[in-house]
C-alpha cells in the first residue's frame, strides 16, 4: 500500500498499482503548470464519504511506495484517468480497462 501526501497534511493509502499511474497523470499536469481537482470516495473506515483536493504546482506533493519493483503500466488506464483530469471535475478514480498485452509498457526506474 502505497501513500500520496498532500502539502504535508494530507496522506492518502492508494495500492502501488494505482498511485504509478495517479503519479503519472498528476505528473504531467504539474510539468505543464497546469492546476486541477482530484478526487476520490473515501475508505470505510474514514466515513466512506469523498474527498476533492485542488492539485497546483506550488503545493508539494510526494508518492511512497512501498513495494520495490515499478508496476507495469496501463497506457489505457492512463489515458482514462487523463481524460478526467483534463474535465471541469478533474482528476478521478475510474476502474482500470484491460488492455491488449502490446500496449502495456514497463516503466524504469
């Protein structure tokens, strides 16, 4: 279980798979200074409500994670969760597509 911590008040569990391709996707925004919302529904545990966070490139954000190889990489996936980070909502969980064994990449570390 990986951790995104948000201008050093916010941390937030994502399993490894999941905060590769959220940091993927933040990643590139950020590079073009672009600000956004991202969101998510929350754990059980915390209320099992959601939580919004305006992303911008001035606040510090840090990925940790926790397993030791880089996950393999869903280029759909990635492009699903751009397409929402690039809507008026920003940013979303949406489920992982499959994808035909081709177009998954391997990402280095």
């Amino acid at each position: 279980m990986g951790k995104l911590t948000y201008d050093s008040t916010l941390t937030v569990d994502f399993d490894d798979r999941t905060l590769a391709h959220l940091q993927l996707v933040i990643g590139a925004k950020l590079r073009r200074s672009e600000a956004f919302f991202f969101g998510w529904k929350d754990d059980p545990a915390s209320g099992d409500g959601r939580t919004t966070i305006w992303i911008h490139p001035e606040i510090p954000i840090a990925f940790k994670f926790y397993g030791g190889r880089q996950p393999t990489i869903n280029r759909a996936w990635v492009d699903q969760l751009m397409l929402t980070a690039n809507s008026p909502q920003g940013l979303q969980m949406v489920p992982e597509p499959d994808e035909p064994a081709d177009h998954v990449a391997a990402v280095s570390e």
